[in-house]
C-alpha cells in the first residue's frame, strides 16, 4: 500500500488536499471510531452523535466512489482507545506512509504523530486548506506582536481575499458595522416569527447511531431526541441556503439578542457544519456577499455575519496555533472553584442562565452572546477554574473542536490569556443581560439589586469583581470608565456588596 490516508472526524470533506492523488488501486481511507473519544473528552449526546453520523455517511460516500474504505466503528472489536486502534490498523495495512490533513486538535496532532513514530511509518501532514489563513500565514502575521487583535487581522483578510472590497477600501465605506448590530428585540413584542432553522429527520443512518449512543453513553449529558442537524455535504448546502434566504437580512440587527424559548434566533447554525467540512467557508463567505449585492440582505448583517466567519472563525484559529499547549494552562487570574453543578442539568435559579443551559443541553447548541455574555460571564464572575470551565464547553456543543472552543473560552470569555488576544475583559452585570434579554422578567432575581435577598448574581458579583481588579481595569482605556463607576458607590453599598458576594461564591451550586 502507498498511501493509508487518515480521515478524522472534522475533516469530511470530498475536495481534502490529503485525497488530491487518491489512486484506489495503491491507497485506502482509514477512519476510526473511538470510545475514548467520547469519554477522555466528556460529551453531550448530541455532540457524539454529529461526529459518528457524518463520519459514516462520509464513508458511504467514499464508497460509493469505488474507493476502499477501513472504517473502524465503536461496535467492532477489538476496541480500544483513539491510539490503539491506529496502530492495529498500521500494523495490518504497513503502508510506505500515513497521509492526513494536519489535525484541528492538538493533542490529536501529538498523538498521531506518537503513534507513527512508534510503528516506524513515515507521517505526511497537509496543510489544511479549509481555512483561508494557514497556520504559517498566520504566524506570519502575528510576528512578534504581543497582543493580537482581530480587526486589524479581519482588514488584512478582506483586502487579501478581495471580500466586500472595492479595490484595497470596504464597500460602504467601512470596515465595521458593530454600533448597528447590537439592538435587543422589541421588549413589547419580542422577538415575533423568525423563520426556522434547516431541520433534518434522521435517517436510517443516524437513527441507529443515536440508538446507539443512547446504549453505549447513557450517562452523558444532553440528550439526542431532537436531533436535527446536517450531517452530510447536501444538508449543509441546504443549510446555508435556508439562512442566506431566510435569516441572513436580521442577523446583524439581532446578533447580540436574547429571548427565552428563542435558541436560534437569526443565527445561522453552520458552525458544526463548517467544523466538520462539510462547509467550505468560502462558499459561505461567498454566499453571504452574493446576498448583498442581489440586494436581499442589508449590508451591516453581511459584513456583521462575514465578520465572523473570514474574521474570528480564522483569527481564532491561528492563535489556538500560535500559543498551544500554553494556551491549555493559561489561568490569568488564578480562578481556582469549581464548576456547579447546575451546569450540567440546567437547574439554578438564574433565569438566564437556566434558558441558555436547557437549549444547550435539549439540541448542544446556544448562540454567541449565550455562550459568550451568560454562561461565560458568569463563569468568569463566579471565578470558575478555566480548565474545569474549557472542558465543559468542549463537551456540550455539537461544534465543539478543541482549536476553536478553547481560544474562545480561555481567551474570550475568561480572560485567562490576560490582554494577548482580546483587549479587556468581557464582564457586565445583570443591566447588560436585562437590555438584551427578557429573562430578567421571569427571574427570582432582579438584576438592579446589588446586595440583598434579591440580589442578582451577575450584578453583585461584577462589582466584586472590578473592585478586586479596579487598579488593572483603570489603567486600560476600555475598561477605565468601569473602575470609575465604583466610586459612585457608598462605601457601606461596597461592603454590603463583598458580604453578598462573599455568601453566593461560597454558595455556587445553590444560585
Ligand atoms: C465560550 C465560547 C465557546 C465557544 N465554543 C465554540 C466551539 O466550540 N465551536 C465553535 O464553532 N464556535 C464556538 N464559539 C464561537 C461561537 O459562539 C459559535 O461559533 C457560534 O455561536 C455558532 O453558532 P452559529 O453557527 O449560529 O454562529 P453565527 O452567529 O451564525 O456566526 C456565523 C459563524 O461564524 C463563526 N463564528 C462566530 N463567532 C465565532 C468565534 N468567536 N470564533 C470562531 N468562529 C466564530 C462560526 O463558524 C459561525 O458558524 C464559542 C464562543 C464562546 C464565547
Ligand atoms: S436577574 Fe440576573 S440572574 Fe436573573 S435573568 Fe436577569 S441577569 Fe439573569
């Protein structure tokens, strides 16, 4: 055998550099099944059921072509971890080298290349030319600069891939379009009919990996009953049509809104889609800009949803990249609780947080401002460990891949990379979650009070939290006006509120 070509489970794409010069005659695919993947890495039902049905309907694909395929599944025996199983299977094809696109995990990446070693078979990476930015362009990029900032990052990108540019300036004569995309719904009328998300019915396929999963994991979180998402290349461009016509003219205008029972709102739901390849993002990114020039979305919402994908989906990436494995370890203000335990069954009494963990754990999916402004500002808030925090949110989302959940936990949401690639702390109080939301009305709390029976937890613990940091906060531009507002509090208010704070972080998974 020539080539035995690995593909991993986020690499499901027919058009991989690492398939270019398949000759079925000399090479086969080899994809493999774990256990250990599940369980080394704790994870919602839903997540392990994205992963194995697109895997299997990839090997049909594949198949179908002609072309062999050694799929290992979790049924088959011997079982045996991730590692094990490789080497089972170089050891019985011995090819003259192990080909695969570099790996989006970095342990993976570790692992293979352990395994290879050990067997004594060469290990041919290829550059992974789903992202627009490789991971040498990137480095390229960053220099030697100390901190990282996205935007200037998404200027370069735009200009260098030619997207909603008119020669080296941005169509509309901006680059940016945040102020208009940050309104709430109408807090009279909510959030009124928003078309829904592609759903698929699971096939036969998918029907038997969710009975197995049900079998095998019973005890992991979430459950798979509604499972709805695309788990082959045709579902996912049906996918991208449905939002490009749908929801793309209001993503903008809502990106940063809240509503109970509104999971999806007028997002577009293509992360796991895109993470697994069934996406290519520049298609997406072509889709949306097509759109704009049609004249069937806004400017503002495709430059706000472009933003994301040709902007942090990439930045993001590179930096996972850049600063592995430090970035596993990184604990910028040595948060040491625990996790509550509410985390995993949705049952506190912040109505916030409650909507966002029910959705989470019913379909392994909230939005951005869920992720980033509820559960991840809370855990910042209530001093939560980063690397308890990091696996939780690798676990319990259908898009979850460690290059893309980990920066975004520990560097967006916790700050626990300090200033190296986001400019301040993303903390706000309860007012902020109250102006973006209607959870407040239906909460046992009330996010004005600061100390008190009914003190919201988000407000009382914000301003324990500037105070610990105010001399930090005050010396940065962005967060300075935050430091200057607790000198508008008493300082009786101040002690009353270290008292409140001091009971609840004493008393998380009572909150
Ligand atoms: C704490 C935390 C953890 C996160 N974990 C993950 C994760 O495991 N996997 C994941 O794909 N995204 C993650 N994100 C980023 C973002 O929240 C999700 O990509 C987004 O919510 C997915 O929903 P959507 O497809 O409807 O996105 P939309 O809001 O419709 O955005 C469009 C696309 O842009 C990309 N995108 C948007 N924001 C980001 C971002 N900050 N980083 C990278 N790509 C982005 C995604 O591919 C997304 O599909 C996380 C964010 C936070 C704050
Ligand atoms: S009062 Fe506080 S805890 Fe309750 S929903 Fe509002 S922000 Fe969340």
């Amino acid at each position: 055998m020539r080539h035995l070509i690995l593909v991993l489970g986020d690499q499901l794409s027919m058009n991989s550099p690492a398939l270019s010069d398949f000759d079925p005659a000399q090479d086969a695919v080899l994809m493999i099944e774990a256990d250990s993947e599940a369980t080394e890495v704790w994870s919602h039902k839903a997540r392990i059921v994205m992963f194995l049905s697109a895997m299997r309907h990839f090997a049909e694909a594949l198949r179908a072509r002609g072309w062999p395929v050694d799929y290992l599944s979790i049924a088959d025996q011997p079982s045996g971890s991730f590692a094990f199983r490789l080497e089972q299977a170089l050891q019985k094809h011995r090819p003259k080298a192990l080909k695969l696109l570099e790996a989006g995990e970095f342990r993976m990446q570790q692992l293979i290349a352990d395994v290879c070693e050990a067997n004594q078979i060469a290990c041919h990476w290829v550059d992974d030319t789903h992202f627009l930015c490789s991971r040498t362009e990137f480095a390229a990029w960053a220099n030697s600069k100390r901190e990282l900032r996205m935007e200037f990052f998404y200027r370069e990108m735009r200009k260098r891939h030619q997207v909603l540019t008119q020669g080296r300036e941005p169509v509309g004569g901006q680059w940016n379009f945040d102020a208009e995309n940050r309104s709430g719904y109408p807090k009279k009328t909510g959030p009124g009919e928003i078309p829904l998300p592609a759903a698929f019915t699971p096939d036969a396929l998918t029907k038997a990996v969710i009975a197995e999963v049900e079998q095998r994991f019973p005890d992991h979180p979430g459950t798979a009953a509604h499972f709805f998402w695309p788990v082959t290349r045709e579902q996912a461009l049906t996918s991208l049509d449905h939002f490009i016509r749908d929801r793309l003219p209001n993503f903008g205008k809502y990106q940063d809104a809240m509503w109970t029972n509104t999971p999806a709102g007028w997002h577009s739901l293509l992360s796991a889609a895109m993470n697994l390849h069934l996406l290519d993002p520049r298609e997406v990114i072509a889709a949306a800009e097509q759109a704009y020039h049609a004249g069937s979305a806004p400017l503002e919402a495709v430059e706000g949803f472009i933003r994301q994908v040709l902007g942090w989906r990439e930045f993001i990436r590179g930096v996972y990249w850049l600063d592995m494995p430090g970035m596993r370890t990184a604990n910028h203000y040595n948060h040491q609780r625990d996790l509550p335990k509410w985390f995993w069954t949705g049952e506190t009494q912040m109505a916030c947080v409650r909507d966002s963990l029910q959705q989470t754990l019913a379909y392994g999916y909230a939005h951005h401002i869920q992720r980033l402004m509820v559960t991840g500002n809370f855990a910042l808030l209530a001093e939560l460990s980063p690397q308890q925090v990091e696996d939780w949110y690798l676990a319990i989302y259908v898009d979850a891949i460690e290059w893309v959940e980990l920066p975004n936990t520990a560097g967006m949401a916790l700050h626990a990379c300090g200033p190296r690639f986001t400019s301040k702390p993303y903390v706000a109080s309860g007012a902020y979650i109250n102006r973006q939301s209607n959870y407040c009305s239906g909460c046992r709390y009330d996010p004005a009070q600061r100390s008190g029976e009914r003190a919201c937890p988000f407000t009382t613990l914000y301003w324990n939290f500037i105070e610990r940091h105010a001399p930090a906060l005050s010396s940065n531009p962005r967060t300075a006006l935050m430091a200057k507002n607790l000198s508008r509090l008493s300082d009786q208010e101040r002690a009353a509120i270290r008292r409140q704070a001091a009971v609840m972080l004493s008393n998380l998974n009572e909150l």
